[in-house]
C-alpha cells in the first residue's frame, strides 16, 4: 500500500475513467485510488469492477446509491483514508481537467513543509485552457470574492486538486463542514487555515474536459458565493474547531 491515496469522486465518467486510472498508476511516484462513485448509469462502476482485478491492492471504490454531493464523497473517502495508514490524500477530477502529473508536484509541496497544497489556476496570472470567458471570469472573480470576505490568503479557493496531510483531514471535525457542492472547497480549506494549518498554492493549468459532462451548475455556484459569508460569521463567532479526540 502506498502512503499516497487519491480520491475520485465518479457520476458519469465511462469515457474518462479508465485512462485516468491507469495514468496515475503509471507515474513515477506511487499512488493508491478510491474511486467514490455515485451510481452512474453509464456503466463507470463496472468498468471499475473489472480495473480491480488488474490492481487488487492500489484500487477502490466506493459506491453509492446517488448523488449525494461532491462534499459528502470527499468527507467519505477522508474517513476511509484516516482508517488506513495514507499520509496524504489527493483530490482529483476524473476527467483530466486536472493534470495527474501534477500529483507529484503537489505531493512534494506538503512534503517539504506544507500542510496542505492546491493545484492553482491563478497565483501565476490565469492558467484556463477551454472555458468560455463568461466562466473563466466567474471562477476568478468568485475566488478574489471569498478572499475579499473571509480574508484567506489563497488565490483560488475553490481549486478541486488538493493535497491534504493526514495531520489536517484528523483536526478537522468535519461533523462541522456542511456544504456539499463546491462551496466544500472554500469551507475546507477556509476550516484549515482557521486553523492555523499551511497552505502552498502550487501552479497548474487547468484544461476543461473535453469527454463527458460538466456536473457545475448555476445552483452549485450560488451555493459557493452566499455560503462565504456564513463562512466568515462561522469564523468570527469561534465556531471553527478542531476534532475532539
């Protein structure tokens, strides 16, 4: 078992999934996957079922009976992790919006001091490739947004390629993270720097997929920017707090 473990949260992702795994299996650096998916009904999970015969100890997957909210399957696959002995723990996409070689260079940012580190699109200008202007201007003013109101020192606070280290998945209670869209990215990274945890933005380019469909939505978004704000009350009144063990 690998000290890395990658989680990919899946609904409709036959055409990416395959390759995305296989990728991650073939980098230098040594990965495990847990695959958190949403009963999809273009036959993902068994195209999954049948990859695990061929990686018996590096492949996972969780399965669900719906969509239960891109949040839920990241807090799943945290407590699978925090069961077993991962040290750190990616989020990833499955649609290769997120560069899997990428993986090492985030790894390497929390090996050498970084608490938690984020693939970012914007702390070196605007790295997009494929998003119409209209979206890519929304993405960047919403994370100059959530900066302007929690004052988290973070360019792209709802980055999706994420690094954690076991330390921050086992502080954070995470019976208090309570969106579940996109909005999850802001909280849980606005959670760990409240918490006094480091965080490094590591460049990327971030390239829309070009297979399958985009699960964003106008009511994911709206969730992301009004909930900023019950994010910084949450802050001010001490409701942030660390695990009870």
């Amino acid at each position: 078992m690998s000290e890395n473990l990658v989680i990919i949260p899946t609904y409709k992702e036959k055409e990416n999934i395959e390759r995305i795994i296989r990728y991650v299996f073939n980098l230098p650096m040594a990965f495990d996957i847990l695959i958190i998916e949403d009963n999809s009904p273009d036959g993902t999970a068994d195209i999954v079922k049948r990859l695990m015969t061929d990686f018996p100890d590096r492949l996972f997957m969780i399965e669900r009976p719906g969509k239960l909210g891109l949040g839920t399957a990241y807090l799943t696959g945290f407590k699978w992790a925090l069961e077993r002995d991962y040290q750190y723990v990616f989020e990833m996409d499955a649609d290769f919006s997120h560069n899997p070689d990428d993986l090492i260079r985030l790894h390497d940012a929390c090996a050498n001091g970084a608490d938690l580190s984020v693939g970012s699109r914007y702390i070196t200008g605007v790295n997009v490739v494929n998003w119409p202007m209209k979206r890519v201007l929304m993405s960047y003013y919403a994370s100059a947004y959530v900066r302007k109101v929690t004052r988290i020192k973070v360019r792209d606070t709802t980055a999706g390629f994420v690094c954690y280290t076991r330390k921050v998945l086992q502080t954070i209670d995470f019976d208090r993270i309570k969106f579940v869209g996109y909005a999850f990215q802001i909280e849980m990274k606005y959670t760990a720097w409240r918490l006094g945890f480091k965080i490094q933005e590591v460049p990327i380019i971030f390239t829309d997929r070009r297979e399958g469909q985009s699960k964003m939505s106008k009511g994911i978004f709206r969730e992301a920017i009004f909930g900023v704000i019950n994010l910084r009350w949450r802050g001010i009144t001490g409701k942030i707090k660390p695990r009870k063990v």
